[in-house]
C-alpha cells in the first residue's frame, strides 16, 4: 500500500492542510484533497478531475531466493573464468554500484528490487547486474540522486581497486603476450604512468587479476554514463537538461554508432539494445523541480569520470 499523501495534522477548523508533500510521488494535495495537476508529469497526472489519491504504485516483489542463486552463480562464474580475487574485487564494484541505486530509491520511496547479478559463460564472468524500479520518479532531483549514486559508488572502489591491481602488474615485452588485448582507458593509463614512468617501446602492461577487476568496473561505470535512454547517464542527461536531453541522447547515440563503424562493431550490441529500449527518456512526476547548483557540479564531475574512464576500442585481439 502507498503511503497517504497527507500528514495528519489538521486546519483549526479541521480541513487538510494547505499543502503537504509526498516524498514518495512527488504530488501536492489542494485544501480540498484533490491532487494539483502537474506542469510537465505523465498525461494520467496533468488532467483534472483526478481522484483524491493517485492509482497505487505497487512494490516490486522481492525475489530474494532468485538474487541470492544469480549472486552465487555470478560467484561461480567470475571465479571459474577468472579467479576468485578477481570474482571477490569485481562483484564489490559490482554490488556498491547496485546498491547506490537501491539505497537511493528507498531514501526517495521509489519502489526497487535488490540487485540481480547477471553471471555470464565467459571473458568478464559476469555481464554486470540490474534493480527493477518504478518508473514514477517524484521529480527530476530524485532522479539525479537515484541515478548518479550507483555510478559514484561504484567508481570510488573501481578507483583504488584499479590503482593497487596496476602496482601488482608487470610490464612484459609485448611479444611474449598472446590472447585479447583490453584498451586503456585514460585513468589506467595515467596509474600505469604513475607508477612504472613514461611507456617503453616494445613493453606492454599485462594486468594483474585484481586490476582486471578494476579495468572491468571502469568500463561497466562508462557504459553507464552513456547518456542515452535508460542507463544512467540518460538519467542523468535528463535531470540536467529535461527534454532537451533527448539531443544529447541522440548525439551520444551517433558517436557511439561512428565509433562502432571505425572499430568494426565495438558497440554493436549496445547500440541495438540502446534502439530496442528507446532511446528517449520518460518525464518525471514533476519536471519543474531544478536539481541545483550542487548537482549540476556532481553531473560535470560524472562527465569527466566518463571521459576517464570510456575505451573507443575496449577489446581487441593480440597478434
């Protein structure tokens, strides 16, 4: 059952208050107990005449018995492909990231599911993990909130897991190395200067399991923040710009579908699956809340974790 919109608390000659907000709709009740029609919400909210409370948002079931199998399963996988300080490393990115989100929609009341790992027969282990959420965000600072805590969660153990794996890596010659070569992404290349100096001809950096681990959750984080559609950068694309948010949706798209021409494919599948789920973002409940000065600072440093930490070329094979 959803909450009731109103507070309890009464006018001195018993009527409702004049205005209470609910945190977990992100509607306003009139004095007369009828909900204010919102300026950019969903059609179902804009028209008048609505009844004094909105349909029930229903809370997702939480199938616990599932998360629990997939999450072992996940273990098994990255594990067995990998190793388990790898499968240890990657599934706490992993699981921060995830739980930013859940954490996020539950302080918002935003109706979420725990995280389903997602265990995958090869190279990475895993293909990352998803939440189910309602998609009646109360506003466009929730959805930055919710949006933008899974990618900085994740990204602040990715960080220093990344750091301590490139100190346990070596620099071979780029002969003795076989099998996929993984793309640098610029923060990778700047521990690896950091660390071992200014790159040697004919060297290469052969990744230690743990900074795998690391490589893996910067490239799951900048998939993320492609802002297009429902990952979270199109979340975040649109708590910041709204609709305007549909052209960069559209320009990232045809980056990433120049990218994938160049490089023979690169994001093929993304891209596909970006065009199946749409790449448009819905509205919030009420798209005229701003998200603020502070939020606007944390969407530009997202930009530049972005910049850090997206692979034109993530994976390509060695000679």
């Amino acid at each position: 059952m959803p909450e009731d919109l109103r507070d309890g608390s009464a006018g001195p000659d018993g009527s409702s208050p004049d205005r209470a907000e609910d945190r977990n709709l992100g509607v306003t009740l009139r004095p007369t107990g009828g909900i204010a029609p919102l300026r950019r919400g969903p059609a179902q909210w804009i028209e008048e005449g609505l009844p004094e409370r909105p349909p029930q948002i229903v809370q997702p079931k939480q199938r616990i018995f599932l998360s629990s199998v997939l999450f072992l399963l996940t273990v098994a996988s990255t594990s067995y492909f990998v190793s388990p300080t790898y499968s240890v490393c990657v599934l706490a990115i992993l699981t921060a990231h995830e739980f930013g989100h859940y954490l996020a929609a539950r302080y918002y009341r935003v109706p979420a599911t725990l995280p389903y790992f997602l265990p995958a027969p090869f190279l990475f282990g895993t293909m990352g993990a998803v939440i189910r959420m309602s998609p009646f965000i109360p506003n466009r600072k929730a959805l930055f909130d919710i949006s933008a805590a899974g990618p900085l969660a994740g990204v602040a153990l990715a960080i220093p897991i990344s750091w301590v794996g490139v100190t346990l890596s070596s620099r071979l010659p780029a002969e003795d190395t076989l099998g996929l070569v993984l793309g640098e992404p610029l923060l990778f290349k700047f521990f690896e200067w950091t660390w071992f100096g200014p790159a040697e001809e004919g060297l290469t950096l052969v990744l230690h399991d743990v900074a795998f681990a690391g490589w893996v959750g910067l490239f799951i984080t900048a998939l993320n923040l492609i802002p297009v559609g429902q990952l979270d950068g199109g979340h975040i694309a649109y708590a910041v710009f709204a609709r305007r948010s549909f052209k960069v949706a559209i320009a990232a798209f045809l980056v990433l579908l120049a990218i994938s021409i160049a490089s023979r494919a690169a994001y093929a599948l993304l891209l596909v699956l970006l065009f199946v789920t749409g790449i448009r973002h819905m509205p919030t409940m009420d798209d005229s809340v701003p998200i603020g000065r502070g939020r606007q600072r944390i969407a530009a440093l997202l930009l530049v974790v972005f910049l850090l930490c997206f692979v034109p070329v993530p994976i390509s094979v060695g000679e």
